[in-house]
C-alpha cells in the first residue's frame, strides 16, 4: 500500500468522525457550516481517489472543482476552529457566515476562471494543476499565517481551550510547511498533510460540543 493512499485512507476516517460528530454534537448553524464543509472535503477525496484508481482519462476535467475543494474548505475550517474553541459567545456568528460566504464566491471564480491541466503519475494516478494554482497557494499561506497569529492569540487568553487553540497552530504550521514543499517540489502531494491536520482540529472541536 503506498503511502498516498494510507494517506487518503486516514482522511476517509477523520472525515466520516467529523460528520457523525457535527451530526449528533454541533449547534444548528455550525453544525450546517460545519457539514458542508466536511462534506466537499468528502467530495473532494472521493475524487482523489477516482483519480487515483481511474484507468481512463475522460471526464476528469470535470473533476476540477471537487479537486480543489480544499482551498474553499481550510479557510472555513480555520474561522470555525477559532470560532468554537475561543468559548467567547461575543464573536458575532454572522460576521463569520459572511466571512465564510466570501470565500466560497472567491473560490468560485477562481475555479470557473482557472483552466486546469491533467497529468498522470504512476505513485498517484492522474493529477491535475491548476494554471492559478500557484497564487492560490500564496492566497493559503497569508490565510493560514493570520490563523498561527489567531491560535498564539487564542493560548494566551483565559477561557479559551487551549489544546483547540494549540491544535490551531500546529495545523497552521503543517500547512504553510505543506504549501512551500509542494510549491517547490510537487512530486509528492504534501497539502495531503495541511487537510488531515485541519479536519482533524475541527473534529476535535466538533467532539467538544458533547456533553
């Protein structure tokens, strides 16, 4: 078994944990921010994994916006984490909703705008690229810096959950480490790691809300 598909193996069970607990735990409107988001990201390793074992190359273009999934989903998944684990019911849910709102219409324009380019890899099946791939990537470094500069934020103040926000900053870390590597060696898909660390966070916040 490779190591890329342990990979998507380990994301398939965080991800089927982190829907069971939004489910039975989350308050309403997390719970639905909190489904979809886990639901792309299920979209989007199923599509990994279509191309992983797929043998022919029709239609996968149209894979495109699953593919990429996780540029629309860490961001959301970051503003939720610091959401819910700064215990502070003063942050406005609103302001977040809408936050997460500009996002997903960001994203969206990127990927009708952005042509992608499909290739094949005997370790991890046909990969696509997409042509504004690179200034996404710095788009997910600045994001994920601000979140690193929130978790520090988060540890230091009183009522906080302080392993939520050291998760925060330990899944910040893994991805901007991610993003280089795979921006200077994509040879081997890294932000694999930077999508495991940060579902991982948001089912340990998601867990937090059973009582």
């Amino acid at each position: 078994m490779s190591i890329y598909f342990l990979l998507l193996l380990i994301m398939a069970v965080l991800l089927y944990g982190g829907i069971i607990s939004s489910l039975t735990y989350a308050p309403k409107k997390i719970k639905i921010i909190s489904g979809i988001v886990l639901s792309l990201m299920t979209f989007r390793y199923a599509a990994l994994i279509i191309l992983f074992t797929i043998k022919n190359q029709s239609y996968l273009y149209l894979l495109k916006p699953l593919v990429y999934a996780n540029l629309l989903c860490i961001p959301i998944c970051g503003i939720l984490s610091v959401l819910i684990f700064s215990r502070n019911n003063k942050i406005k849910l609103k302001k977040n909703l809408f936050a997460c709102s500009m996002i997903g219409i960001a994203y969206f324009i990127v990927i009708y705008k952005s042509s992608a380019n499909i290739d094949i890899s005997n370790n991890y099946g046909y990969t696509m690229e997409l042509q504004l791939e690179f200034y996404c990537y710095i788009v997910l470094l600045i994001i994920n810096s601000i979140f690193f500069i929130k978790g520090i934020k988060l540890y230091n103040k009183i009522y906080a959950n302080k392993l939520g926000a050291l998760l925060i900053m330990i899944a910040s870390s893994i991805t901007l480490l991610s993003v280089v590597i795979t921006t200077i060696n994509s040879n081997f898909p890294m932000i694999l790691l930077g999508d495991i660390a940060w579902i991982a966070t948001i089912d340990y916040g998601l867990i937090k809300f059973k009582r």
